[in-house]
C-alpha cells in the first residue's frame, strides 16, 4: 500500500521518536537530545542519540539513522508497510483503505500541490514585473528587501479578475483544480469563476515540508475592506493546523532551542531579517491546540510575542484558555509582551536585534499571566472580590489535565492568595503585583508591568477564630457520595494495562518507560503502578511470584476488583491462554488508545472554551466531532478483531487465587 505523505507526517506528529525507540533504547536526557547504548551492537559510551524536533535518530557507532519507520525496520526487522501499521495502530492514526478513490484523491492533492507551486513562481515574477512597482515600494517601506522577497518568495498578485486563471490554464491546470486549491472565487451565481486574490502582496503559506499548500494576501487599495486575506479551506490547507514559516523556523529553534510566535507575517519576516530564524505566526486567528502541538514539537516551552496594546493582551488570555488544558511537565508557553503601541515590526526596525532581545528575555511563564489576568480583572477591595478571585482561579486550574502539574500550579497560587490575604509567606506569588490596602495593584503601565512586591508595613495576619478558624469537615452523606469517591471509580482501560502487566510481567521490561509515563487519574491504580514498578526486578518475570509479592503488600483486594472490572470488557488482560504476541498487540493498542483519549480530552476542552466565546459553527463542529471520536475510543479493547488476537476466543481466566 502506498502511504500519502499527510499519513506519515500525522504518525510522526503523534509519536515523537524518543517514545518509540526508549522501548528498545534505555535513554537519558542530553541537552535538548536523547542519548542511549547503541541497539546495533555493543558498546560501553553511548553513541546513539535522539532528536525528537528533527523527528530522527543517529548512532554513530554503526553510521545509521532514520525516523521513527526507519528505527522499527532496523530493530524488528519489518518491512516498510508493516512499521506505518505498527506506528499507525500506536499512534490511534487509522490506517487509510486501498482504493481507487483514495488513489484518485492522493494524486488530485499532488496536482493542488503542482498548481500552486506554479502560482507561487507566477506571483514572484509578477512581483517583479512592470506592474509590481507599487508593491515592490511598500516592501521596500516595510524594510522587505530584494534578498527578504527571494528568502521567502513574497510576490504580487495584479489587478485582472482573470490574471492567474489564465495563466495557470495555460499551464494545463483545469478550473476544477484552481477552484479545490482555493485560487479562484466561485459560485452558484457567478458564472465565470475569477481570481481570489486581486492587487495583492502575496504571502506564500508552505506545510513543514517546504511545499506551498495556500496564501496570504495584503491588499494594495486601502478602500478594500479585507485588509489581508488568507486562502480558504481545502484538502490542503487547515488554517488553525498550520504555521506561517513553519518549514524554515524547525531547524533554527532545534538551534536555538526555542521558538518564538507572534501574530503577523510581516513580524515574521522583520524578526527574521534582525536575527530571529526561529519564528513563526498563526494565520490572522487566535492560536488552536493544533498549532500549540506544532510548537511544542519544535520546543517544550516556545514564546508568544504579543503586542502591547489592549488586542494583545486579549490574544494572550486567550491563548492561556487554551493551552491550560494541554499544558504538562515538559510543555509550557512563556509570554513576551512589546512596548506599547509596537508590534514586532516596529521594534526589529527601530531598535534591532537588542530590543527584540530584552522583550524576549524578559518573557513571563503561564503562571503569571494567569494570575495577573485574574487580579486584574476587577478590583480587590472586598473580601467578596477576593473570594471570586480565588473561586475563579481554582475553576481554572481544574482544566490543567496533567495531574502532577496541577497540584504544583495549585501551590503556586495558594502561595499569591496568601499573599494577598496578607499572610505574608514567601514564594512565588512574591514574584509578581504589588501588596496595598486592595491586595495586588495595577503597575503604572497596565498588563505588562506591576509592581515589585511588598508587604503592608506593620501589618500582621490575625489568626482566624470561630466558624472562619475551624477545620473544614466532610459531612457523613458528602463522604459516601460520588463526588467525594469519584478517584476510587476504575477506568477498564487504564485496569486492563495494569492487569496486563501484572500478569504478562515480562513485558515490563520492555514497556516500563510507557507504564511509568501513563497518566492516570484513579489513586488506587497509581499506588498499584508503583508497586508493579518496585516489585517487577524482584520477581524476574514470573508471574506467580509478582502477585505473591503484590498480595502481600496488600494489593490483594485491588487486585481482584481488577480483575473483576476487566474479564468482560477487557478478557484478554485476564485470558489464561492468551498467546503473549497477541498480549502485546492488545497492550500497544491499549496504550495508544489511552494516549488518544487523554488528547482528545485536552481538545475537548480546549473546544468547548472557544465556543463559549465564539459561539461559531465550525468550533461547534469541532466539539462533535471529538465527541464522536472519544465515544469511539470507548469499548475498543472488547473487540477482539481489533486487537488481532489469534485463536478462539475462551472464557478461561487467569487463576485469581
């Protein structure tokens, strides 16, 4: 079977490297790399490295690398096919069906991909052609040079309705194709379709391969009411999923060890020219959780570079709301913040690569935008204000899916709500806002600086007496109800790769990385991962002794609720003649389903609070759509055609005694 290039790139997306070789590979961190023992021979220093932003692998002892397919080859000794199938089933990616319409569809994207290359080198060539003089003397104005226009191939569309489609007819591109890569405008009531973009400057937009795949357009006439205009729609171009300068900035922020994101392509291109490779742009709309994973594939905590006026802290909050829920130990944002009434434009131009430099270092983590977001949403000079501070703060941190990250967020800002009420404990609230008679004040420029802070001179916290002083307590009803024992409710697939480990024990060996990184949200099987974990280099694979061993740290009657909850939505975690290959392919699948569903979640969330603000039709799509994907997920594992188990099924159990 063939794999489109979107297919592989979408697997490669879902798992970064260093997930799939550490099952092969014990790795440890090296900079912004992996390293480990090579797995193609013996040797005592390590040589093999893993670069999960270059989505590759080198061993240098043997001379090979490759990507994730490449390194499943080497080690198992698959053919090409069968490593995307391996990958894809990991990754929860379904594996496209063999066809002529899925033929038919790759070589129609092949052709969108032909025309607008030729469309790009048409708008270049207009760019520098007799009619381009206007556009050639707004670049020039902008600072966009001969050698910046050639880098990232800007060009100029020309007034004629007609210009492109002629031209690209000429070339033997039909209409059809013209209209599918968003070139022409088209409809019922238009009888002759006609070019999109008119007394333009053309923006190439390219996928992270360096193919174009749409355009962005700004308007010559300052009487035209779109402004810019980006390329609609189509089966190449997915506006919230991609990233302006994408394929050029990959490379430098793996150099630089960052990435930095601002809002235009202009501010693109002039960081560029003063010494800032490594950034990139959303597409004139708010940033996605599509274009969050797109950074955080190239740096576990990237910059956003907003302006200082009141629409870039709008943008900022923004962003706040929608990567708090994708947020985790190893991915973060910093926020940077521009003079204001400066854009990052302004500034490379009038103070250069020094000014871009002290915006960038002086960038503030999530944390604090949050918190200087929420305090200066209304004023402080009550204890009700307080309260809703404090009441709006912890809803929010509810939407933080990483639990570990959670609870230090949590202690981060309890530690501020402390200060603020005059507690006077030390610790990061200290690092930003100002204490005074309201609590936090505004700094004398707004979002962008607060003051140092300060407690009130003399004031001392009196202690809290009567009702405010006693100690919270559960009532007898809230302690039996679901609320309060939701953490002991246990999710079938999370049970299932427990008990899978717990009787399979030798495949800890090879998966204990997967089984220490899973995120779990029931205590009970936390505690139980940690025991198997501990216990598993005891026992040395043996099945009966790991559960003697659970049994008598006192895992016995967790074991059997386990037990219980998996042998019919799960059987084959509890199968007595399971064939261990089978095992495997069921606790892979499990696992990628798992990642999946945890993903899907985040976006979920992330959804719902864009359509809370947007209320439009395409997010509201959205939110189905991920619903109809995790109601999918659910059950999977109780299909065993699905998992590819060999055999019979049997209702023989592992002995449970």
């Amino acid at each position: 079977m063939r794999f489109s290039p979107a297919f592989l790139d979408e697997i490669r997306t879902r798992l970064p490297v260093s997930e799939v070789v550490r099952r092969r590979v014990k790795l440890l961190k090296s900079g912004r790399e992996w390293k480990g023992l090579s797995p193609f021979g013996s040797e005592k220093t390590p040589s093999f490295f893993v670069n999960d932003q270059k989505m590759a692998w080198f061993d240098f002892s043997s001379g090979k690398n490759g990507n994730i397919f490449d390194f499943v080859m080497e080690t198992e000794g698959l053919s090409f096919p069968e490593a995307v199938e391996r990958l894809a089933q990991e990754a929860g990616v379904p594996l496209p069906v063999a066809s002529p319409e899925s033929e038919a569809r790759e070589q129609r994207r092949a052709g969108l991909h032909d025309v607008l290359d030729m469309t790009v080198r048409f708008f270049e060539d207009q760019l520098q052609g007799r009619g381009g003089a206007k556009a050639r003397g707004y670049m020039a104005d902008r600072g966009l040079t001969p050698a910046l226009q050639k880098q990232f191939r800007l060009g100029y569309s020309p007034p004629d309705r007609f210009a492109l489609r002629d031209y690209l007819a000429g070339k033997g591109a039909s209409a059809d194709t013209m209209i599918e890569a968003g070139l022409l405008v088209h409809g019922e009531e238009i009888a002759v379709p006609y070019d999109r973009f008119r007394d333009r400057v053309m923006f190439p937009i390219f996928d992270r391969s360096g193919r174009p795949i749409a355009f962005g357009g700004r308007a010559m006439d300052k009487s035209v009411a779109a402004k810019y205009l980006n390329s609609p729609e189509t089966p190449l171009f997915h506006k919230g999923g991609v990233l302006f300068n994408h394929h050029n900035a990959r490379k430098a922020a793996h150099d630089r060890g960052t990435v930095i994101a601002v809002e235009g392509y202009v501010d693109v291109i002039s960081m560029s020219a003063v010494g800032f490779p490594h950034v990139v742009a959303p597409l004139g709309t708010a940033l996605t959780p599509d274009q969050c994973a797109l950074l955080w594939t190239m740096s576990g905590e990237p910059i956003l570079c907003f302006d200082g006026d009141k629409a870039g802290r709008k943008a900022a909050h923004r962003a706040v709301d929608v990567a708090l829920p994708l947020i985790g130990a190893d991915k973060s944002l910093r926020f940077a913040f521009l003079p204001e009434g400066q854009d990052p434009d302004d500034l490379a131009r009038s103070g250069g690569q020094e000014a871009i430099a002290a915006v960038l270092n002086a960038a503030r983590p999530l944390v604090d935008v949050l918190w200087t977001r929420e305090v200066e949403a209304q004023p402080l000079d009550t204890p009700e204000r307080k309260a809703a501070l404090e009441r709006r703060l912890n809803e929010l941190l509810k939407g933080i899916t990483d639990e570990t990250l959670r609870r230090h967020y949590r202690d981060d800002i309890n530690a501020r709500l402390q200060a603020l009420r005059g507690g006077g404990r030390s610790g990061p609230a200290q690092a930003y806002g100002a204490s005074s008679a309201q609590g936090f004040g505004r700094g004398p420029s707004g979002f962008g600086s607060m003051q140092q802070p300060g407690r009130r001179r003399g004031y001392q916290a009196e202690p809290a007496r009567g009702y405010v002083g006693a100690p919270l307590m559960a009532s007898p009803g809230l302690t039996r109800s679901n609320m309060f024992n939701r953490h002991l409710a246990v999710p079938v697939r999370e049970a299932g790769i427990l008990m899978i480990f717990m009787n399979y024990p030798d495949l800890l060996d090879r998966y204990a990385e997967d089984l220490s990184s899973l995120e779990l949200d029931n205590r009970d099987l936390e505690r139980l991962r940690s025991a198997l974990l501990r216990l598993a280099a005891e026992v040395h694979g043996d099945r009966a002794d790991l559960r003697a061993a659970l049994d008598a740290a006192g895992e016995e009657p967790l074991r059997r609720r386990l037990e219980t909850a998996v042998a019919g939505a799960f059987p084959i975690a509890v199968r007595a003649d399971a064939e261990p290959a089978d095992v495997e392919v069921a606790l892979r699948q499990a696992l990628a389903l798992h990642r999946r569903a945890r993903s899907l979640h985040k976006e979920l969330t992330a959804a719902a609070a864009a359509f809370a603000e947007t209320s439009d039709e395409d997010t509201f799509a959205r939110l189905r759509e991920i619903q109809t994907e995790l109601a999918g997920l659910d059950g999977r594992e109780a299909s065993t055609d699905a998992l590819g188990i060999s055999g019979p099924a049997s209702s023989g159990l592992l002995d449970a005694k």
